[in-house]
C-alpha cells in the first residue's frame, strides 16, 4: 500500500503525525493531504483545509517545540554534523524559524479581519527568537537570515499599530527599528523599507516612532 491507501485508511481513528519527509518516491498523499506544523513534526490534515481552532492549535505546536535554553551556549568545537547535539540544535532552531513564518502568514490574513490574537502570538514569538538570552546562546553561530529580520520588524510594526500610543507601542516600534536596520545592512538595495529607517517612522500608522529612553 501507498501513504495515500495508508491515510485514508487510518485519518479518522487518531491523530497522524508525520516527523521528517514522506517516504522518498511516494508522493500519492499530496493529492488529498496537507502538513501543518506542530512542534518539530507535522501533523497532517486535509488539503485546502485548515486546523480546527487555528490559533490554539499553533499556540500549542509553538509550545510543543524543545527549549533552545536546554542546548546551553553552542560550541563548535564540541558538536561537529555528526553530533546529535548538532542535529538536534539545527532541527529545533529551523522549526522555530519556520513556525514563525506560518503564523506570521495567518496573522497577517487575521490582521486584515481585524482579529489580533495571531498577530500578538506571532510577536511573542520573535520576542523568544530575537531575546537577549537567545541571541547570547546562538552568538557563535549565525543562524539569524535576512528574511528573519524583515518579517520580524514586519510584525513588529503591524503589531503597534494595533496598540494605542505609549511604552508598549514604542517597544515594538524600536524593535522594528533595530531588526529593519539590520536587515538594511545586509540587503541595502531594499528601498521599500529604507525610507521608514530613515525617519523613524511605523509604515503602518505613518507616524514617527516615540521615544521612551533604552530598553531591551
């Protein structure tokens, strides 16, 4: 039998979860069936639909990912490709990534319908992925992308723009800043974003960002 035979025998009773890729030169389950991210894994639904309860379903696959605090710092030295400490690592950090993205996708279609609870995981989100403590544990790796930065400061700034003005609306507002600069340093030739950088301005509210003095 084929995954698609294996599926369509088997969806209804449990749960499936898929950990890895389909089974190499068996495609037959793409015709009917989707991945959506839990966790380090997938757990499969029907194509073209989405999970039931979307935002406590990717509330609970984001919770479901491994605490990158556990590694401790990274040592190149020590864990080599063929380590299970540096699978384990690359696996844990590229889900994370990647969960971001699909809820950063969701809540930006649930920002359009003025419905604030994906937006506001999607920022807790790259609040953990851009924390100090993070970004002290993966200092001797460069895991952080362009894109990473981009979509990031994007959220950032959807998110305060939702927010009266005051210290919260700053705090985002800085950290659109700080990740826009830094993306600009890598992609210069960005001119879509380059002139909010330069004037310190939200191109979501049109208006310059308040200061608040420093803050992490």
């Amino acid at each position: 039998f084929n995954m698609l035979q294996f599926l369509n025998a088997n969806f209804r009773r449990k749960a499936i979860f898929l950990c890895g890729p389909w089974k190499a030169g068996d495609d037959s389950a793409e015709i009917q069936y989707q991945l959506n991210p839990f966790g380090l894994c997938h757990k499969i639904g029907r194509k073209g639909k989405q999970p039931k309860k979307l935002f406590g379903y990717l509330l609970k696959g984001w919770k479901a990912l491994p605490k990158m605090a556990d590694f401790g710092p990274w040592k190149p030295s020590l864990y080599g490709e063929d380590t299970w400490e540096h699978v384990a690592f690359h696996d844990t950090w590229h889900r994370m990534v990647y969960h971001s993205g699909v809820v950063s996708f969701h809540a930006s279609q649930a920002h359009a319908a003025k419905d604030e609870k994906l937006l506001s995981l999607a920022k807790n989100i790259y609040d953990h992925i851009f924390s100090r403590d993070l970004r002290k544990l993966l200092s001797a790796k460069k895991v952080y992308r362009a894109t990473d930065y981009r979509g990031a400061g994007i959220i950032y700034a959807k998110w305060a723009a939702t927010k009266k003005k005051g210290y919260a609306r700053a705090k985002a507002e800085k950290a659109m800043l700080t990740l826009w600069k830094i993306y600009l340093k890598i992609a210069p030739d960005d001119q879509e974003l380059k002139p909010f950088v330069d004037a310190s301005r939200n191109p979501f509210t049109g208006e310059v960002v308040e200061s608040f003095g420093d803050d992490d």
